[in-house]
C-alpha cells in the first residue's frame, strides 16, 4: 500500500504545576513502554506540559521526530490553556486521554484526578473550536491507553490521507446515475481537492501510450495472477496500456497532493472507443491502494479509500444489488442461520474487485454490455471483467456520501459474507447484516443514498465511526438493532 500515509506517532504529557510533575512522567513511561510491547511505534517527548512556553519545547521536540499525530496525555488533572493550546498548535491529528488510578495504596501523593481534567478539558477544547478524537471511554491503564492509542493510529490515517488527497475524475457523470451526481462543494470542505477531466483527456493519453515498452511486463504480471482464469488473454494488451496509462496520469498531475484515487465513467462509449471494459484494470489499481469507482462516482471512490485507510488492505465498491431468492435461502437454512431473509442481499458490480478478496474469479466479459453493445457476437469490446464469487468473511459496509444542498452524511454496518453460490454473474457475493431490511427502508431510501457502497474486508465500523465524527459529519447511521426506531420509522408495523 504505497498511497496511504504512514502515521507517526507522538505522546506528550501534561500537567497542572499544582501537581508533581513526575506523576504524570511517570505514567507516561508506563503508556510508551506498554505501547512498544504492543509494537505500537510511537515518539515520547521529553518535555511535560505545565505551561505555555513548554508547549513551545514540546512542538520543537514532535516536530524534529516528525510526528504528524498527537496524543496528549493527562497523567494528572493537567492545565487546561496550555494543553489545549498543544493541541491548536499541533496542526494534525490530535487524541486526549487520560490516566486512570492505579492502586487504593496510593491516592494520596499519587492520585492524579485526570478522570477531573479531562471534563475541564473538553471545556476548553470548545472555546479553541477544536474537535480532537475522544475515545468513548478516555480514561484507563497503560494498556487501556495502548489499546486507544492503536485506535487513533487507524483514525489518524484517514485523516492525514484526506488531508493530502486529489480525487480524479474521467467523463461527466451518467445521466442515467443521477444518483452518483452530487456536488463536490463538501470535498473541498474536506480539503480534498478534485481535478476533473473530460474523456478525451484520457482517450488521448491512452492512445499515446501505444507501443508503451513497459506493456509487456504488466502483461506478464497479468497472467501471473490471473493463472488458469486467463479466459480471453488477447485482451490483456490493451488493459495493460491502460493500466499504464492511470499510473502515469496520477503521477504526472497529483501536483501538491500526496495520495490520489480515480471516478471514472466506464460504459458506453468507453466500450465502443477503447475496445474493452476498464473492470479488471480498476481492480489491479485498488488492490495496491489506488481506488478507481466507475460511472465517475466521486464520493464511491472517496469512500473506497477511506476503508483503504482504515484497513491497510484494498477495498471495493459494490452495487447494493439484488435480493436472494427465497428457495435459496431455504436451501441454505444452515448457513444462513441466525439471519432472516431480509438480513441478506447481494452485492455485485461487473468486475472490479480485487482477486486477493475473490473466492474464485477469472478474466470474462461485461454480460450486460455485450448486450447492448454486441449481442449477437463473440464478445470482444465487451472483454475485460474480473468475474467470481467474492470470499466469505467478516465485511463493513460503508459509504461518505454529499446530499443534493452540499451536506456530508454517512452510514456504517457490519456484516459478513455468507460462503454460498450467488449463482449468477460479475463480482459478486452474498451479504449479510444484521436488520438489513430496515436498513435499506430508513438509512439508504430514506437517505437517499446511492446504489454503490464501499466495502471493506473487516470490521471497522467503530473507526469508521470516530472518523466521520472528526471530519464534521453529524449524521453517521447505522444498522439499528430491532428494539430502536428509527427516525419515522412506523411503530405499528
């Protein structure tokens, strides 16, 4: 994963001067050490906040180490201005959390009331307008501490990514997919900067990498993964041209970004010019952490790389697709136990997911754009879809959407997918969530969500969860349990 930041991280330590300092060393000692235990890597700062001018020391020492994530640590009540003023100052990713006490031998010249400060410091942090990551508990032990502070290293990634991301677009967005057309105003909220193009732009960049003399080593590498689902090989030529030609475009124009993900639109004249579909490609590119959603969905691609973040591992987008049939969930009781039908649903789209998260695939065509396109041929313009049953497994359905009046709203549910034969074309698998049903009825329908969702290969929603919470979005759904309504929902059912 070579476009995801490297979070480095710091700990400093605070104090009220009416308090021994060596308290709040000393528990910031323990934190780091069981931290290292944890292999968690993280900077210890030398110098203990009990004033202004030692705020001015600490940032010298965090920024020589290079750490661009903070955790200020209340190892006792700790001095409201100056911590809170660490914090303003830092200019990146900032935790508060504070020490628990240790012993009942010890609450006389060792009790350190960071359980009092860290109240007296949220009151500041407001005045500041600040908004820090607070874990939902942020008092505890050193490993307690540890165990937070691993947290804030995932929270942390997403941030500092977004903070330095350039999302690319190809192609207006579908007419046909109002849906994925929603305004980018928030993004640069965000400060994600977009750069969109026309496909002409990336028509003649394609043609301009013909004869590319690195085409055959990707060819190769092509093969390599594809092994016996190679399906259609005198295809790969192209898709590897264009493969060439997405790295190098993402090169050559990230300009002051650092981290780059791609919307493009995908059908139907991409069909008809280039002579393939771009699916299998888009999966290469997310499985080295650089997201391409098709039919130039903005925010599928920002949501693809948020989980990117999140997961250190590739992400995808999926259409929230289709229901399962009722004979198959009867002929599946046993693996389907504990879910109910509307609990379940099939996530799919052409071809895009990463092989490293697909039970079985190989290299197929667009069946629904050979329809259109060539129905009555061998395929051909239509080839180029990494096709299979994705693999079973723990999965969070996530997504960061912008709504028509330029406002961010997101949802979050955890799941898995269920190891049974979806039966049908394309990447697909069979999902399921706890009171999906009711999901789909008051969070995407009555969100007015779109149809693609970002999946990540692992539970994450408590993360994911925190983030969107740092980034300003205050409706963050959920899949409600069974015993709470939702806003509207109706109680007479």
């Amino acid at each position: 994963m070579n476009n995801i930041p490297k979070v480095k991280l710091g700990i400093v330590s605070v104090s009220r001067d009416c308090f021994p300092v060596e308290l709040s060393v000393e528990r910031r000692k323990a934190v780091v050490k069981v931290c290292t235990e944890k292999s968690i890597e993280i900077f210890e700062a030398n110098t203990a906040v009990e004033n202004e001018k030692d705020v001015l020391k600490a940032l010298q020492e965090l920024k020589a180490s290079g750490t661009n994530a903070l955790v200020v640590y209340l190892g006792n009540f700790g001095p409201e201005g100056p911590e809170t003023i660490l914090a303003q100052k830092f200019g990146g990713p900032v935790m508060f959390v504070a020490a628990a006490e240790e012993t009942e031998s010890n609450l006389i010249n060792g009790r350190g009331d960071a359980y009092c400060g860290m109240l007296n410091a949220s009151y500041n942090l407001a005045l500041r307008k600040l908004n820090p990551y607070i874990p939902e508990y942020p008092v505890g032990t050193p490993e307690e501490i540890a165990d937070m502070v691993a947290d804030f290293e995932t929270i942390a990634r997403i941030l500092l990514g977004l903070s330095k991301l350039k999302i690319f677009t190809f192609g207006p967005r579908p007419h046909d997919f109002l849906a994925c057309n929603a305004p980018i105003k928030p993004l640069f909220d965000l400060g994600v900067e977009v750069m969109e193009n026309s496909e002409l732009d990336l028509f003649e960049a394609f043609n301009n990498h013909k004869d590319d003399p690195r085409i055959p080593a990707v060819i190769k590498e092509m093969e390599q993964e594809l092994g016996d689902g190679n399906g259609y090989p005198g295809i790969l030529p192209k898709l590897a041209q264009y493969e060439l030609t997405l790295k190098d475009w993402a090169e050559d124009h990230k300009g002051a970004s650092e981290y780059v993900v791609f919307a493009n639109k995908c059908w139907p004249a991409f069909q008809t010019q280039f002579g393939f579909v771009p699916c299998y490609v888009n999966s290469r590119l997310a499985s080295i952490g650089i997201p391409v959603a098709c039919e130039t969905d903005i925010y599928g691609a920002l949501s693809e790389y948020i989980i990117t973040c999140a997961t250190q591992l590739p992400a995808t987008l999926l259409d929230i697709n289709n229901t399962v049939p009722k004979d198959m969930y009867a002929n599946n009781q046993n693996k389907f136990a504990g879910y109910s039908l509307t609990d379940l649903f099939m996530g799919f789209h052409c071809g895009n997911t990463p092989s490293c998260h697909m039970k079985d695939c190989s290299m197929k065509y667009q069946l629904i754009m050979r329809r259109l396109l060539e129905p009555d041929k061998e395929p051909d313009i239509s080839r180029g879809t990494l096709e299979g049953a994705i693999r079973p497994g723990d999965i969070t359905f996530f997504r960061l959407q912008g709504t028509a009046d330029s406002q961010l709203r997101s949802y979050v549910a955890e799941g898995e997918i269920i190891d049974v034969d979806p039966k049908s074309f394309g990447g697909i698998g069979i999902f399921a969530i706890k009171e999906m049903g009711r999901f789909y009825r008051h969070v995407l329908i009555a969100g007015r969500y779109p149809h693609h969702g970002g999946v990540a290969f692992k539970h994450v929603g408590k993360l994911l969860f925190a983030a969107m919470k740092l980034l300003g979005v205050s409706d963050v759904a959920f899949n409600q349990p069974a015993a709470m309504l939702y806003k509207d929902e109706n109680p007479f059912k």
